[in-house]
C-alpha cells in the first residue's frame, strides 16, 4: 500500500486519525488548507483535498465537518469555524434558550485523492445540546462545540468524558468517514 497524507493543522482530527487509520501507512502534514465559502462539505472538502494533493504530490485525505442544529434550521452548518469566531460557544447557547428541541448532529466528508480519482466518504454522528458549557480542555477535541455536544445515548457533552468513554462509547446512529475510508482502502489497496 502506498503512503497516505493526512493533510490538517486541527490537533484533534490528528489524534483521531492516529487511532481510526492505525492499519494505513499514513503521515501527517500540518498545514492549514484554503477552506471555500459554501456550506457543501462535500465541496469544500473536495476543494481542499486538490489544495492538498498540489501541496504534496501523493495520495492524500482531507477531512471537512459541519454541525447541524435541528431548531436553528441547520445553522451553522459548514461555518462552525466563523460561528465559534463570531458568536461562539456562549453565543450558540444564547440561540438555543428556551428552545426545547436539541437534537443535534456533526456531519463529516473525508475526501481521498490519488492524483487520478477522488473518493468521498461521509460520516454523522446525532446528539443533543447542553443547556451551558461542561468538561475539561483536552487537545483530542476538534472544536469548542465539544463543551456542548452531548452524543445520541448519553447524557455528557464530549468534554466531560474520560479519555477511555470517548474511546470505548457506544456510536448510536454514528456513521465515521475515517472508519469508513479505512475499510474501502484496505478492500481497494
């Protein structure tokens, strides 16, 4: 199998994919890749995967997530990043008082590009929203939302899980892009 390159400065999805692609020959490059203004993250992680594989000429990935809000109609979407910087985690909470709906989801699209053909993999993880931010810091988190998701069939926010219930806990409706991508490319290479 041919080396793959991880192409992501976020600290979290790093940490993850050293667990969930453990059985690919992969390395990281730290580098922050241009992200377009759409809320497609298919498109955007397409985008950024071209940007990657330009940067490194070898078989590459890039990872792109959005977070959807049921009450919000979505929002923010694929602009987690300018919601976090503008209103924050404080300001999505402030969104959401009084609303009794909490439902919740982080969507996924891990693209994969060879120089040739582009593959994509999608991944949703359901969950529900804290009424105010819980848990520690860690450097495993993709984002602040992590204070204040709390996935399907528990009742903590990310945060507030050890090390070992985030690694051993129970996926309910949970679909992984890297698992999924794992699986396809050990079946294909």
């Amino acid at each position: 199998m041919e080396e793959v390159v991880f192409v992501t400065h976020n600290k979290g999805k790093i940490e993850s994919a050293k667990k969930q692609l453990e059985e690919i020959d992969f390395q990281i490059f730290e580098y922050e890749l241009e992200e377009p203004r759409s809320d497609d993250i298919k498109y955007i992680s397409k985008h950024k995967v071209m940007e990657a594989y330009k940067l490194v000429n070898k078989p590459c990935i890039s990872l792109d997530c959005g977070f959807w809000i049921d009450e919000l109609d979505g929002f923010p979407k694929a602009f987690v990043n300018f919601a976090l910087e503008t209103i924050g985690i404080q300001g999505i909470l402030k969104l959401m008082e009084g609303k009794e709906n909490r439902d919740c989801r982080f969507t996924e699209c891990l693209s994969y590009y060879d120089g040739k053909e582009l593959h994509q993999f999608m991944g949703k993880h359901e969950g529900t929203l804290s009424k105010e931010i819980l848990g520690k810091d860690t450097n495993k988190k993709w984002s602040d939302l992590w204070y204040i998701y709390k996935p399907l069939g528990y009742n903590k926010t990310l945060a507030e899980m050890t090390d070992e219930e985030r690694a051993t806990r129970v996926k309910y409706k949970s679909v992984d892009s890297m698992r999924e991508f794992a699986k396809w490319y050990r079946e294909e290479k």
